[in-house]
C-alpha cells in the first residue's frame, strides 16, 4: 500500500492471463470454481464465461455447469484495454477537505483507482468530479492517490491536492508517522487481550492473486487488541504500523483467526451475511502537510458491520 506499489491487478495482468485448473470434486458451479480460481468476482468471471473466455475440456459452457471430477477448466483473462480516466458524478462521502488533502470515508464494493476489470466507477472517478485539483504524482489513473484500502474493506483514505501533500503524506505513510486503524472482525476467540504479528509480506509464491507470509519478503507488523468476544468470532481493533497489500487479511489468517467474510484467505463460504470481509478503516491520523497539524479522524462504523455484530449478540442471548 506504501511506497506507490503497483495494485496486484496491475501487475497481474499486464498482458492475457491464463489460469489453468482441475476440479477436484463434482457438482460445483463453472462461475463458482472459475472465481475462487482466479480471484475475480462471480460477476467478472460470468461476463468471461459469457465471452467464450472459460473452456472446461477445450469446450465453452454456460455460467450454470456443473463440473466433473477432473474436468480441465481454462480461463482465460483478457489484456486490459486502456481507457481514458474521466470525472463520474459518484456520490463520496468526503470526510474533510481543505486546499491540500481531502479526506473520504470509502464504502464497500468501491475500487479505489481504475485496474483491469474496474475502468471506471472508481473513488479516483468520484474524486475528479467533485475535487478540483489533485496530485499527479500518482500518474494519469491514480491522480492523488497516496493509499489504498481494498475494493471490499470500508473506511478511512486521504487524498493528496497538490504535489507537495502527496510527497509530505508518502513520508508520513513510508515512516509510519500516520497511523490507520482499523476495526475487524475474525473468525475464532482470540484467548489474549493484545497482540502483534510481526511477520514478513509478499506474493504468494504460487498463488500470484494472494499475498503470503514470505521469509525475506517486505517488513510487516500489525498490532491488535480485543474489542469484543462472541464465542466463535472476535471483534479486534487492528493498529497498522507497517502498510502492505492484505496486511491485516494476510496476519490474521496466519495466526488461525482469518477475518470474517474473506473468502480469499479465511473461510470459502462466508457467514453472517457478509459479502466480503468485515474490516473498516475507522480511524486515520496523520500530520498536516502544510500547517504541520496532527489531524485524526474517524469514520463510524458502516451498517454491514453493525448488522453482523447485532447477529452475533442477538444469538449470545
């Protein structure tokens, strides 16, 4: 996330990107397996389905076949066709604003800069129709962008104006002067109060859609505390001190306590509802570019976490 990484779509698909598998059980969903697969969405996978992209046995199919133990399945992703970035009337929920940075509470669902699969419709969209003027130092489809947070987690993103706040902001993020807080709930009881998973982050080495505990991979540490416990699940504030894709996804997962609804690395069917996993950025701090200020600010927690917390407590009663 720090340092101006290249998002995983962007240096997955570059050019056409074959996946070949081979079921290992009948009776699942073509467009179910082909997403888990690849690590599209259901949706993305049946648009290629529907465009002759997935072959089971050399064959093409439809997005309801069912598939054979030992049915060869190959997906095809297409090369991406570069598109020009253009300002979308999108309805943001921009926390602060002044002549520097701005401030936005993303929601769920929303990508944050334009990547293969997602040419528009972005927060960067948003951004340009209702900010005049942003940093390019980002480059022409990350214009401002200094962070990110993931399409499916909720929350907190600051974005740079002007050229001088995104390189003041890329220090804080680089240094770890700005902190980012989050709020996730994860699978199983968490027997300690605090905790900190201090372990090293890259690609998954065969798995290049998922990041992994990788030994002389990139510093990463993660520091949490418990908020509150329901059993089976645990509701934890997870403090960032280091900014790597999946980070908080990537260390929970490793110390057996995945967070909820995350289906890439924790449980494959998610539970309580949630359509992807339950982590919000609610709390961002950072020092002002300009004014020198240290600034926090909060995001409340969104209706699809409260909703699978009100599960939760409502079945402790």
């Amino acid at each position: 996330m720090n340092d101006f990484e290249l998002s995983q779509d962007e240096e997955l698909l570059q050019d056409e990107n074959e996946i070949v598998v081979t079921a290992d059980e009948s009776g699942e969903r073509i467009d179910v397996f082909s997403a888990k697969a690849s690590g599209e969405t259901r949706n993305f996978v049946q648009k290629l389905i529907d465009n002759n992209c997935v072959l089971v046995n050399g064959k093409t199919c439809k997005n309801n076949y069912k598939l054979k133990k030992g049915d060869e399945v190959r997906i095809t992703i297409p090369a991406p066709v570069q598109t020009e970035l253009v300002a979308q009337n999108i309805p943001i929920d921009i926390v602060y604003q002044d002549k520097d940075i701005v401030v936005v509470n993303k929601e769920k669902g929303m990508v944050v800069h334009p990547a293969p699969g997602n040419p528009d419709g972005t927060l960067v969209n948003a951004i340009m129709y209702h900010v005049d003027e942003l940093s390019g130092i980002g480059g022409e489809l990350r214009p401002g962008i200094v962070h990110r947070i993931d399409k499916m987690t909720s929350g907190l993103i600051v974005i740079a104006k002007n050229d001088m706040a995104h390189r003041a902001l890329a220090e804080q993020m680089k240094t770890h002067e700005a902190h980012r807080t989050y709020y996730a709930l994860v699978e199983g009881n968490i027997k300690e109060d605090t905790g900190t998973v201090d372990a090293p982050i890259f690609r998954h080495p065969t798995d290049r859609k998922k990041m992994a505990i990788v030994k002389g991979g990139r510093e990463a540490i993660t520091h949490y505390e418990v908020v509150e416990r329901f059993g089976d699940f645990t509701l934890i504030r997870a403090k960032l001190e280091t900014g790597r894709t999946h980070q908080i996804r990537v260390h929970m997962a490793s110390i057996k306590h995945p967070v909820a609804g995350d289906t890439v690395y924790g449980s494959q069917k998610p539970k309580l509802g949630l359509d992807g996993q339950a982590l919000h950025a609610y709390e961002l701090t950072i020092t002002h570019p300009r004014t020198g200020e240290k600034m926090t600010f909060n995001a409340p927690m969104p209706e699809y976490f409260k909703q699978a917390l009100e599960k939760l407590r409502n079945r402790k009663q």
